[in-house]
C-alpha cells in the first residue's frame, strides 16, 4: 500500500496548481479571439508531457543544474514570448479600432498558438517537475505524484467548468492580462536568478502584474497614437 505523507501531498498540489494556473490562463488569452482553444491547449499538454518524459529520463540531471541558470532560461522565454502576445495584443486593439472601417479580420493562427501553448506548458512544466524532484530526493515520490496529479485534475476540472465565462471576457483585456503576466513572471524569475531577495517572494507578484499591465496598456496606447502610413494617392488619368 502507498503511504503519503500529507504536507507533501498538499505541497505538490499546490505548487501544481499555482504554475499551470498559469498556463491555463494564458492558453485563454492565445485563443481569446480564436472559434476553438484547442490548438493552444494540445500545444500546453504536449508541452508538459514533453518535460515530463525528459524529467523521468534525465531528472537528476535537472536537479544538478544550477537554479540561476534554469531561472534565467525561464525568464528569456517568457519575456520572448511576451514580446509575442503583445504583438498579437496590438493587433486585436487595433481591429477594434478600425472595425468601422471595414477591415478584413485576420485567419486563426494555429500554428503560433500551438507554439505558444508548447512554449508556456513546457517551462511551467519544468518549475513543477524541479519542486517534485527535489521532494522525491527527500524520499517522498509516491507523495509527490499523488499530490501533482490531484492538483492537475483539479484544475482541469476547474478550467472546464470556468473556461466558456473567462472567454466572454473581453478580448483586449483577456490578452492584456496574459501579456502583463508573462512580462511580470520573467522580471520576477529574472530577479530571483540574479540573486535579488523579493520583498514578501511570491506575493510581489500582484504588484508587478499591475505595473506590468500598466506599461502594456501604456505602450499599446502610445502605438495605437502613432500615425499610420498613408496610402499613396490615386493618380489621375491624363486628360483625354
């Protein structure tokens, strides 16, 4: 019979469950404007099954890697990826803005959010597998996975029931909020890799999702004031 040890179990799932919160909330953003999720939602899965596998290959060689390095990592994908879903931010702006004019609206982008899902569910991934791993070198494995895999269905379960309410949320904002939190995770990691104690740790977090909202909705503002590039006139026929 397994024993579990229960603060182990609800360490697991709680470190579950506060990393692939985000993942879920940024394959809503990906997909926000989009008929289906489910080109970013396969993307998130085959993300975290992709670090899973290596994990149960190579997990000691992760827990030998040095913590500043995998931070590091982690906040350059991140911050790349946000340069991405601002991008795609502006874009959805900026069709709202010019929806009076007629604009043709742009095709489903499956392929970009596949890669976002991927990118997103792998590095989540990679801080749940680092935390189960140094939990299972303390010799308390079978703890861990209950606790991961009860997190995980938990939130699936969660993201099933909510999914459809959190898409009626406005576009714009929706990505907004994605954008800001990518942007926040990586100054934070960032932070924490090059040795910066954060005032309170995880909690500064809040705060520097709502700076970073600001500054996005800020450059969004300023790019959206920016004067577009005319057209060249029509030029007139000769006199016949």
């Amino acid at each position: 019979m397994l024993a579990v040890y229960v603060p182990v179990v609800l360490a697991a799932l709680v470190i579950t469950v506060i990393e692939m919160t985000e993942v879920v909330a940024l394959v809503l953003a990906l997909g926000a404007d989009e008929p289906t999720l489910r080109h970013g939602a396969t993307g998130a899965v085959a993300g975290v099954a992709t670090v899973a596998v290596v994990a149960l290959g190579t997990g000691r060689a992760i827990l030998l890697a040095p913590r500043a390095a995998l931070l590091w990592a982690a906040a350059v994908v991140l911050a790349a990826f946000g340069v991405f879903l601002f991008r795609s931010t502006l874009r959805t702006y900026r069709r709202l803005r010019d929806a009076a004019a007629g604009g043709a609206a742009t095709g489903p982008r499956r392929v970009a959010q596949f890669a976002g899902g991927f990118t997103v569910g792998a590095v989540e991934g990679t801080e749940v597998v680092v935390v189960l791993l140094g939990l299972t070198a303390a010799g308390y494995g079978g703890s861990a996975i209950v606790g991961a895999v009860v997190g995980g269905v938990l939130l699936v379960a969660v993201a099933l029931a909510v999914g459809e309410r959190v898409r009626r949320i406005k576009v714009p904002w929706l990505k907004l909020g994605g954008t800001a939190m990518l942007f926040a995770f990586s100054a934070f990691w960032a932070g924490a890799a090059a040795g910066y104690a954060w005032p309170g740790n995880d909690l500064v977090l809040v705060p520097l999702v709502i700076v970073a909202a600001l500054v996005v909705r800020g450059a969004i503002g300023l790019a959206l004031r920016a004067p577009a590039t005319a057209a060249p006139a029509p030029v007139a026929p000769p006199p016949g």
